[in-house]
C-alpha cells in the first residue's frame, strides 16, 4: 500500500456503484445500518467474547445488559462521527491542493513502518541482530 500511495506500482480494485437512496425517517436508517453492523460484525467478535464471559459470569442480568449495552454504544460512537463529518466533505476543498503530498507522506511512513515490523520478525526470527540499546 505504501508503493501504491508513492505511485511506484498501480492497485487497480473492482468498484460496485449502488444506485443513492435518500434516507427519510428511522426505519429507512434502520434499514440501511442493519446489514452495514451484521457485516462489520466479525471484525468485533474477538471484542464481544470477553464483554459476554463478564455478564455470564456475573450471573445478573442487568450487569449483562449494561455491558452489552455500553460495548454497543462504543461500538457505535465513531460510525456516528463519521456519518456527522460526512457533512463536512465538501467544505475541504482547499485540503485537496495537499492530497498528493499527504498521499506520498503517508506512502513513505507506511513503508518505514513495514521495514521496521520485518526487521522485529527477522529479529525474533533469529536472522537479524538486535539493535544494542
């Protein structure tokens, strides 16, 4: 990704284009956010598990409850956050004269980072040296 944001190599993805609908009350919002959470679901099960060990062992369910209800609302805060700052988009106008050097910035920063987490694997890995403090 990192020689893809320097523009050394081409990433071409495959793009589906869904046809806009207009959101007009609660239920079209349910509508539209239940399937978005039954999919980012997986990503958070490592996260559910020890929220559902601590109310099943507290044996109350209203501790259980509260828990659940405090990991969804986490869970919920920064999909929030960037549904209330997609309005702020068109407004960034003038950032975009910067993207191709926040692009290259951030290129370069992610290959430092790569370079570094192989150099810790080929440390514990045994093929490099560790660096003296």
């Amino acid at each position: 990704m990192g020689l893809a944001l320097l523009r050394v190599i081409s990433v071409n993805f495959r793009v589906l284009y869904a046809a806009p609908r207009a959101v007009t009350g609660f239920w079209s919002a349910l509508a539209l956010g239940v399937p978005f959470g039954l999919s980012t679901c997986p990503a958070c099960t490592p996260l559910v598990l020890p929220v559902v060990l601590a109310a099943t062992t507290s044996a109350d369910p209203m501790m259980g409850a509260a828990l659940l209800f405090a990991f969804g609302v986490a869970r919920g805060i920064p999909i929030v956050m960037v549904g209330a700052a997609a309005d702020l988009l068109p407004r960034l106008f003038p950032v975009m004269f910067w993207m191709p050097v926040i692009e290259r910035v951030g290129g370069g920063l992610l290959l430092v980072a790569a370079a570094a987490f192989a150099y810790q694997g080929g440390v514990c890995a045994g093929w490099f040296p560790p660096l003296p403090l």
